[in-house]
C-alpha cells in the first residue's frame, strides 16, 4: 500500500489559475495527498498541480492498517457502528508508515 503527497515548496508561488477556487494562495491548495492505493502506478494530473515553482513529490509505504484508518476517518455520531481498533482487548489503532521516496521538480509557464 502507498500514498503520495505533492506540496509547493515556494514561500510566494504564483497561481496557474487565477481567480476563484483553483486561484487561492491557501497552502491547502498548494499541496495534494492523494488515497492510499495498490497499485504499483500513481498518475498525476494537471489539475493537482495548482501553483508554478518548486515541488516536491513524496510517496510512502504503509500497512494494511493505516490504508484502514484512513477509509474509516469519516465516522460521525449517526454512525452506530464500532470505531476501528486493532488492539486486543483495547480501542485504537497499531499502525506505521514510513518515507519509501522523494522526487523535485518545477512546474513552469510554457514559453
């Protein structure tokens, strides 16, 4: 199991998109964490990129148990169900990832 995560590493990015929701300078926007996944592929769209500059791209391996966590992070007080536990005789989740890779590069205007 990995996921990946895609962050703007300038302290002044420009935006690609300008105005709107793709044009905020918010950091939420600048950076990306994709769902944890299987497969032995990630591809990154256009859209993920929302700043020009810097970036760096990380991407972790984790257990089956964190990959669990994540899917059931959306619990709320309608749901009845019991909260996810891996611990015997305990409520919590055991679980650890850790960095496989890293990659940077530059998102720049076409001349």
């Amino acid at each position: 199991m990995f996921y990946v995560i895609v962050k703007n590493l300038e302290t002044d990015p420009e935006p690609i998109f300008t105005g709107g929701f793709f044009g905020s300078d918010s950091i939420s926007f600048r950076n990306f964490t994709s769902v944890p996944t299987n497969s032995n592929t990630y591809q990154m769209r256009r859209m993920n990129f929302t700043h020009y500059g810097k970036h760096l791209i990380k991407i972790y391996r984790i257990n089956q148990e964190y990959a669990d966590l994540y899917t059931s992070r959306m619990q709320d007080t309608r749901d009845l169900n019991e909260p996810l536990s891996n611990i015997e005789n305990g409520l919590g989740v055991f679980s650890a990832f850790n960095s496989s890779d890293s990659i940077y590069f530059y998102v720049k205007k076409e001349e």
